[in-house]
C-alpha cells in the first residue's frame, strides 16, 4: 500500500506491546501519537533512535503527545530491547507486518547487494482528531526526535527542519574530512618545511661565521702591523735625540779647547825661549 500523507486520516490499528498488553489508536483518542516503525531492536541506528525518544519523552508528553515504536520484532525480542535501554514507551510487536503494510513502510530493501523484505525506517504524528499532521519518510535518526518535538510544537514547518538539519550534519562530516586528510597533509608538509628550514639553518650557520672568522682573522693581523710602525717610531725618537747630543758637546767642548791651549801657550812658550836666546 502507498504510505499515507498529511492531511489523510491515520489507519487504526491495535497490537501487542512488549509487555504482551493490547494497544490501539483508538485509546489514544484526544492525544496526539508519534508513531515510528523502525528495522529491527538492539541495531545501531534504531538504538540511537529509540533512545533519543527516551531522553525527550517528558518533553514529547509535556507536548500532549503519546510515542509509540513499531516493528516486525516480537515481543519478547521488545521486551528484552526496552529493558536494556530502559525505554518508557510502548513498542509495538507487527510480526506479520500488517500495520506496517497499512502506513506503507514494508517492502522490498537492499543492504549489501542482499534484497530482502523489510520495514523502512518512518516516523508518522498523528494528531488529535486522527488525521496524520506530519510524515517523515525515510528518516535519519541524528536530529529527528528534535524535529518531530518542533513540530509537534508548531515552532517549525517540517520542510524548513528537514532542510536544517542535514546543513548541521554535514558540519561535523567536514570537519571530520578536513581532521583525516589535511592534518595528516600538513603534518607532512610542516614536517619537511621543518627539516628544509633546519638543513637551511645549518648550512647558513658556517656562512654567517666565516665573515666573522675571517673579521677577526683579518684584525689579528692589522694589529701587528699598526703596532710596529708605532714601535719603530718610538724606537727611533729615541735613538735620534742621543747622537744628537753627543756630536754637539764634542763639536761645541773639545775643539774650543784645545784651540785655546794651542793658542794660548804655544806663542807663550816660544817668545820665552825666543827671549832667552837672544840674551845669550
């Protein structure tokens, strides 16, 4: 059967619950009822939405509203599915799949090239008066329980709430991307930019000292240099004035000397001789 739409009156039904105790639309008459069908108990997807139900269900009651699961499982299998989870809602046993044919979720579903007959996942509001307010075909567990809580809420059309949240999980899925093949790239990248920049440094270490070296190789030998002269001229400044002085006292004393005496006593000593000859 096609599945029903908003708008359409809800197919009545009455099942066993996990406890073995009979339910039916009918009892829930004035209420609004979140009816979900999902593949199977104690799977991962239909824990995670099993469980999202359980975590708002004061919310959802607080709304006016009645949740209901529904699967092909039995309801021993449901039982030992709500103990585990501590789910306070009833979970309802359609194992000849009649319920589910009736709101159009049970056919032909395909899962790792396997085709086999089973319940696809849906969530039904049904309102007050019966007639079903909202539909959500093919749902996605992640998110859904607060889309199904707004909209019983009238805060948000269901259109603008499906078109929200699959933006929000595709955030996290690029986030994810970006974390798994650019971290590892930029690792890769930083890692040899390190190594580049390090090698670089090492090599630009002995180019950067041999100025210095040869600086100071080339200032170690200027100083003797300067030195030298400086010590060559000290020497000779002092060499110079000596001789100096020598030379003038033996020019200025010893000559004046002895021309004095030659002068001076040498006529005296001949006139006297001179004197006494011609006497005789």
């Amino acid at each position: 059967m096609p599945m029903p739409q908003a708008g359409d009156q809800a197919p009545a039904f009455q099942l066993a619950d996990q406890d073995g105790n009979p339910v039916s639309l009918a009892q829930f008459a004035g209420r609004s009822v979140v009816l979900y069908f999902y593949p199977k108990d104690d799977t991962p997807g239909c824990t995670v939405e099993a469980c999202g139900f359980r975590d708002e269900h004061s919310a959802l009651e607080a709304a006016g509203a009645v949740v209901l699961g529904v699967s092909a499982d039995s309801t021993a299998s449901h039982r030992k599915f709500a103990t585990k989870f501590n789910l306070p809602f009833p979970l309802l046993a359609d194992v000849d799949h009649t319920l589910s044919e009736a709101y159009g979720v049970w056919g032909e579903k395909s899962l790792y090239g396997r085709k086999f007959l089973g319940i696809t996942r849906a969530t039904f509001l049904i309102g007050p008066d019966g007639v079903l307010k909202q539909v959500w075909p093919k749902v996605k567990v992640n998110g859904h329980v607060a889309e199904v809580l707004a909209a019983l809420k009238g805060e948000a059309p269901a259109a603008d709430s499906a078109v929200k949240k699959p933006a929000a999980k595709k955030a996290p899925a690029g986030k994810k991307v970006a974390a798994a093949k650019k971290a590892p790239a930029g690792k890769t990248v930083s890692g040899k930019s390190v190594a580049t920049r390090k090698a670089t440094a090492k090599k630009a270490a002995p180019a950067a000292k041999a100025p210095r070296a040869a600086k100071k190789a080339a200032t170690a030998k200027k100083a003797p240099v300067a030195k030298k002269p400086a010590a060559a001229k000290r020497a000779s400044a002092g060499k110079k004035p000596a001789p100096a002085k020598k030379s003038a006292a033996v020019k200025k004393s010893a000559p004046a000397k002895k021309s004095a005496a030659v002068k001076k006593s040498a006529p005296a000593k001949k006139s006297a001789a001179a004197k006494k000859a011609s006497r005789k």
